[in-house]
C-alpha cells in the first residue's frame, strides 16, 4: 500500500516537473527570439544607412 502511494507521488512530482521545464523553456525561447529578432533590425537598419549615405 505504502509503495502505491510512494509511486503515485513520485508521478505527480514528475509530471510536476516536467510541466515546470516545459514553461522555463518557452521563456528561454522567448527571450532567444526577440534577441534575434532584434539583432536582425538592427542589422537592417545599418544597412540601410549605408545604403542612404551612398545614395547621397
């Protein structure tokens, strides 16, 4: 009885677990995207600047 308990606990804390991972990772991700989403404009806007001074 008392090994039933013990496994039954043991999956609620697991699946506990995993749930937390899985949230910790789409925030990582999260982050990860607006940071390269970010770089990117950033990359665009120079280019651009380059491109308007030797327009000029």
């Amino acid at each position: 009885m008392e090994i039933l308990l013990m496994a039954r606990l043991l999956v609620y804390v697991s699946a506990v677990l995993s749930i937390m991972t899985l949230r910790l990772e789409r925030r990582i991700l999260r982050r990860v995207e607006c940071a390269a989403i970010s770089s990117a404009t950033q990359s665009l806007e120079t280019k651009f600047r380059s491109l308007d001074l030797l327009a000029r």
